[in-house]
C-alpha cells in the first residue's frame, strides 16, 4: 500500500456503499463515491454523519455524478450498486474503459457469479469480488472471492489493502453461490425452518437456542476450530447419528414458500416466522448495533493485530464536494 494511503472508488453509494467508503476513508484512503441517483448522492453526508456518530470518527469523502470522475485516479474500486446482473455488467464495462489500467475492479454482490459480470471483458485478472458484510463499518470480514479469471496478483493485493485497512479478509477460491458466509447461514436457516415446519419448537425457541447457546461462543471461537478442540471422533460420532435426521430440502422449504405467498413476509407487515408489534423491530436492531459496537470496541482494545490501526488515523474533515 503506498504510505499516504490508496485512491478508492466506490460506485454506487446506498446503504453498503456509504458504509464501505467510510470504513476505507477512516484507514486513511482517499475516497471518492459516485451514484447516479440524486437522492442518494445528497443522502451521502447524513449516512456518513450518522456513522460518525456511532464511531466518533469524522472521515472526508468525495461524492460525484460522473462515474469517469469518481474512478480516473482509483488504484481500487468497490461496485456496491443494484444487484442486477445488466446494471453491474454495464458499471463494470465503463470501469474497464474508465479506470486506471492497474486499478483493481471489484464487485460487491450478494449472489451473482462474478464470472458473469466480467464475462466478455477484456481484463478478467483484476475483476474479482469483495463481499463486505452489512455494515461494513462494523463487520470486518470481507470474502474476496476469485473467479476463473482472477489473477493470483489480483487476490494478493485486494487481500494485503483490506488487511491495512483494518478489515478481515478471507480469499474465496472459487466464484460459488453464497460464497462461504451466506452458505453457512443458510444451511442454518434451511434447518431452523425445518424444526419450525415440524413443530418441533417455536421461531422464538429456535432463536433463543442459537443466540444464548453456541451463538454466544461463535464470535471467539469457528466450528472447526471446535470441533478440534473437542476432538473429531465427537464429531463424527454426533455425525453418524444425526446427519440421515437434517432436512435436506434441495428447493426452499415450503414453509417459507407458503409465508411469502401469504403475504407473511416480516416485520414490514408485522408477521413472519413470529408476530411483530409495532417498535420490536427498532429494538432489535438496536440491540444488533449494540453488540457489533461492543465487540468493535473491545477487539480495538484487546488487539493489536491491525483492528487498531483505523482510529489511529484521527479525525479528518468531512469534504462533501458533490460535482
Ligand atoms: N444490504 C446488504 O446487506 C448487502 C450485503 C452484502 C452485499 N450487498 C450487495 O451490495 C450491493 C449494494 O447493496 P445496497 O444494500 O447498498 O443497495 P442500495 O439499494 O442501498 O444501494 C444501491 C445504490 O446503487 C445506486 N445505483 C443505481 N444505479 C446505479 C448505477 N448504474 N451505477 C452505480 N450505482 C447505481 C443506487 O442509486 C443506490 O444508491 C448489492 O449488489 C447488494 O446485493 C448488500
């Protein structure tokens, strides 16, 4: 990285894009966000603002409504815009033109195979994918994800950026649905619908048992890791009874089918898997941000294993410059 930080573009400037270049602006880049929509890009500095209130951490972002702007100097770009493979085919066939030749091109989808947007792009080596997890400011991990056409200097240098920058880069070595993190929640998730569908438990029972049981030990701890330390013939012996027992649903469960069908789609509407009255939601989320602020906090203090480095950076001013 060079000293004085990386020049960093983030395209499209929504709820993860906001969040992904305050993260990189507080490591000390110089970020620029660009968004076609007017709304968005006025909509920028409150979400900065409202972050850097969490963090108490004032960071300087450019925001643009021309793309070639945002990106002619980026050594990096994040695309965080919709998730539709014809708007990222088209971003991404203007960062090719747009671009510095040696910037890095990098997609932040939840789903859409990396080898899809890129597909008849002349530099497949430096388009790869960064997942950052909602929000980015306070999730450090990012899978990086190398699709068949990523080089290996492509990986290298996303993952040895990220590191500075204080997130937890993890290289995903092949371009596959749900990358490692979304496909662990929703073997979970495919599970819980189904002890819920049989009747085996309540939606508030299954919560219950993940967040005060082995989810209260999932931060300090990985399930590998576990089962090492528990020993593996445990593990194999658990296996043996309850593998030919877990649901193995190959399409969605109909349960969650029949909920969506119903209209039963959550709290927008006050009922999914469990009722909701008005005000429970806000709480949760409350209580989420909470806890992410709380761990943030206390690895900054307990670790100097590069977590530290983003607030030693200081308060910069807030540069809102829309062009
Ligand atoms: N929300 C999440 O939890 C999450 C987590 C991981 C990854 N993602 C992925 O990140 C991306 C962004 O998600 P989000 O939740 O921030 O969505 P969002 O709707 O909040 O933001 C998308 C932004 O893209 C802008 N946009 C529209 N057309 C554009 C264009 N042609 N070029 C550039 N920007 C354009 C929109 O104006 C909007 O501001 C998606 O690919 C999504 O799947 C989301």
């Amino acid at each position: 990285m060079n000293p004085g930080g990386e020049n960093v573009a983030v395209v499209g400037a929504g709820r993860m894009g906001t969040s992904i270049a305050y993260a990189l602006a507080a490591a000390g880049h110089r970020v620029e966000v660009f968004d076609p929509v007017e709304a968005a890009r006025a909509a920028v500095p409150e979400r900065l603002a409202a972050i850097e209130a969490q963090l108490d951490l004032a960071v300087a972002v450019g925001v643009h409504d021309s793309l070639a702007a945002a990106v002619q100097r980026a050594d990096v770009v994040i695309e965080a815009g919709p998730e539709r493979l014809d708007a990222k085919r088209e971003i991404f066939a203007e960062l090719v033109r747009d671009a510095p030749v040696w910037a890095l091109l990098a997609t932040n989808t939840s789903a859409i195979p990396i080898a899809e947007i890129a597909a008849g792009l002349p530099t497949g080596e430096r388009i790869l994918g960064t997942h950052f997890w909602n929000p980015p400011h306070l999730v450090p991990l990012v899978e990086v994800v190398e699709a068949e056409t990523t080089g290996a200097a492509a990986v290298a240098r996303m993952v040895a950026f990220l590191r500075e920058a204080g997130m937890r880069p993890v290289h995903v070595k092949a371009d596959i649905p749900g990358f490692i993190g979304n496909r662990l929640q929703h073997a979970m998730k495919r599970e819980a619908i189904a002890l819920v569908a049989a009747g085996h438990c309540t939606a508030e029972a299954l919560d219950e048992v993940v967040r005060h049981g082995f989810g209260s030990r999932l931060a300090a701890i990985g399930p590998l890791e576990q089962a090492d330390l528990g020993g593996l013939e445990l593990t194999l012996a658990i296996h043996q009874t309850l593998m030919p027992d877990l649901d193995r649903t190959p399409v969605p469960h109909p349960l969650l089918v029949e909920k969506v069908e119903r209209g039963e789609v959550g709290v927008a509407v006050g009922r999914g898997f469990r009722d909701w009255a008005p005000g429970e939601a806000e709480e949760v989320r409350e209580r989420v941000t909470r806890e992410l602020l709380r761990r943030r906090a206390s690895e900054r203090t307990s670790s100097n294993d590069g977590m530290g480095t983003v607030d030693g950076v200081g308060n910069q001013k807030v540069r809102s410059d829309a062009q």
